[in-house]
C-alpha cells in the first residue's frame, strides 16, 4: 500500500511512523486512519520490526479530528461518516495494544482529541516543551472516542479526567507529565534525539519479553489476581524457551552483554 497521508520508514529494528498532513496540523481523517491501520498491521507480522514510533509532521502532533470533514458531513448523515471513522481509529487503538513490541508516542507539538487519544494508546511518550494536550471533544458538543475513556481515567484519575474532559483545559507538557499522561519532556531541540535514544535502546532488547509483558500489563487491568497470576506463570513459562532467554542467561554467567533477537 502506498501512502499517501503518513511517512513510513524502518531503521535499525525502529519504524518509524509520521502523519503527514503538516499544514493542517495532521488532523485524523478517514484517509489517515486507513493508512495508520495498515502500517500498523505490517509492523504487527514484520520480523525487522522491533519498537514503533509515532509523531507528526511539522508543528503538531495531531489537531485531532478533521473538521472540514465534519462540515462537509453534515450536509449528509454524519453520523455515517463518524461511525465509519471510529470504527477504524478503534481498530487503529486496538492494533497499538496488541502490538507485540513497544510503541512510543513522539509529541513534537499540539495535540487534542483523537490525536491525544492516539498519543495515550501507545506504551510511553516523550514530548517536546513545547507540546500540549487538550482533550477537546466536549468543545465541539461530542462524548470522547479513540479510547480516551479507558486510558484517560486509569492514568490521571477519574476526577481529573472529568475534569480535562468537561472544561479542557489545554495542559503544558510539564502538566502533563506530572498528571503521568508522559514519560519524559525534553526541550524541543533535544527532544527528537531522546526520542529515537530510547527506541534504539529497547530494539536492541529482548523485544519477546517486551510484547509479553506489555499483553500482561494490559490485561491486568481487568484481571482478578487469580487470573493475572495464571497469565504471568504462563507468559514467562513461555519467555523461559525462548532464544533470548537462553542469551540472556548464558551472557551473564559469561560476564557480556546479551545479543537479543527478539525471538
């Protein structure tokens, strides 16, 4: 598939995802969630990939929803178009969790709604201090999607979260961070290089036990402890045959670093 909304590129184990759509601050049309879907299912069964990252192009992260679009809808039934769209951004939600290897959120700038709800549906972000975060969909008379409902509360709170949905209040990346909606805010002219430090470092990893653990951490938040205890005794009685615990092990007794596969 050729894209035409996105940049897509691989090095070094690290893909590399851009939405493109700069001049426009790279809202999330049908168009750009059609093509998130796809890269991300090819990063999902692609062997050379083993972190993903995701930014935007030029002065934002994401505007969010595309309003032009919305206009032009209603001319029509827009409900159609909305549940069309969602079904896919949802899609695009459900790939990034269940995809197999870490996922990093590179807020460059500005970013709201769907584009914020991209942002909390990856593993870890790091920001510039010059990004902020606004989750926006009450401001044009609209409930949240794109999972803001589930990962919102579980990493603010649910008061916060009532709050940043019922007033938006437009959050600094300093704000952010300390609220845990970040990982890291570096200034903006270091923040790209701490970026791709950190994706370099976890390609480098034992990337089996990343995806392993990240499915258990998701899964726990809906888990008794019986069966969260059950999902770990398995998950690490499998990482337990695996080539890279095998390299693990071997390297320490050997006093070296392991050179981990991701298999």
């Amino acid at each position: 598939m050729a894209y035409e909304t996105i940049l897509f590129e691989k090095t070094n184990g690290v893909a590399r995802i851009t939405l493109n759509r700069p001049t426009s601050y790279n809202p999330l049309n049908q168009a750009v969630s059609d093509e998130l879907l796809d890269v991300i299912s090819r990063c999902h069964t692609d062997p050379e990939v083993r972190v993903v990252t995701i930014t935007g192009a030029g002065s934002a992260f994401s505007a969010g929803g595309d309003i032009k679009d919305m206009v032009e809808a209603l001319k029509g039934d827009i409900s159609v178009m909305i549940r069309r769209l969602t079904t896919t951004l949802h899609s695009v939600v459900a790939g990034l969790t269940r995809l197999p290897k870490p996922v990093i959120a590179v807020v460059n700038g500005p970013t709201a709604g769907a584009g914020l709800a991209l942002m909390l549906a990856c593993d870890m972000a790091i920001a510039s201090e010059k990004a902020t975060f606004v989750v926006a969909f009450t401001g044009i008379g609209a409930s949240p999607d794109t999972g803001t409902t589930f990962f919102l509360p579980r990493l603010v709170g649910l008061r916060k979260a009532m709050e940043l949905t019922m007033t938006n209040r437009r959050l600094s990346a300093s704000e952010a961070l300390d609220l845990g909606l970040l990982n890291e805010v570096a200034p903006e002219d270091q923040f790209m290089a701490r970026a791709d430090e950190l994706a370099n470092k976890l390609a480098k990893g034992p990337t089996y036990a990343y995806g392993r653990a990240k499915q258990l951490l998701y899964g726990s938040m809906g888990a008794t402890l019986e069966t969260q205890l059950e999902n770990e005794r398995q998950s690490v009685s499998d990482c337990s045959i695996s080539a890279d615990f095998g390299e693990a092990v071997n390297a320490f007794v050997e006093k070296r670093k392991p050179d981990f596969k991701g298999r």
